[in-house]
C-alpha cells in the first residue's frame, strides 16, 4: 500500500499531516499503517501534495477516496 512514507515525507509534514491526531505515533510506516484506514492513508496523501503544491498529484488521491467511499464531494 502506497503511504506518505514512499514519498520523502518530512517531520515537519508529518507533524501538519497528523495534527489531527496528535495522540497517535506515525514516525514509523509500521505504525502508521497500523493505525491507519485505507480512506485515511489516501487524504494523508492527498494533503501530502496539497502541501507541496503538487495538485494534479493530489487530486488523484482524493479521486482514490471518492471512487472506495463512492461518494461526491462538493469542494
């Protein structure tokens, strides 16, 4: 599974990532796969580029959690 650890994901991104969930240990694929869903490894890559201002990047992850939830999205 493609996580924001195959793309040099840095502390500091990390840490803007997980904000959310400050009560979690993510420093580790391991234990970010661990505690993490499959919708939520995908909006963690979708902010991932967000961040870097890679947007084609990124909306090809949050099409990834549109098509599993099988939703729409109003943005």
């Amino acid at each position: 599974m493609e996580t924001i650890f195959e793309h040099d994901v840095t502390k500091l991104e990390i840490e803007k990532i997980t904000s959310c969930a400050p009560h979690k240990d993510f420093r580790t694929k391991e234990a970010y796969t661990k505690l993490t869903d499959i919708d939520t490894i995908y909006m963690d890559l979708y902010t991932l580029f967000t961040l870097r201002n890679e947007v084609e990047k990124a909306e090809s992850f949050l099409k990834k959690v549109k098509e599993q939830e099988n939703i729409i999205y109003f943005f």
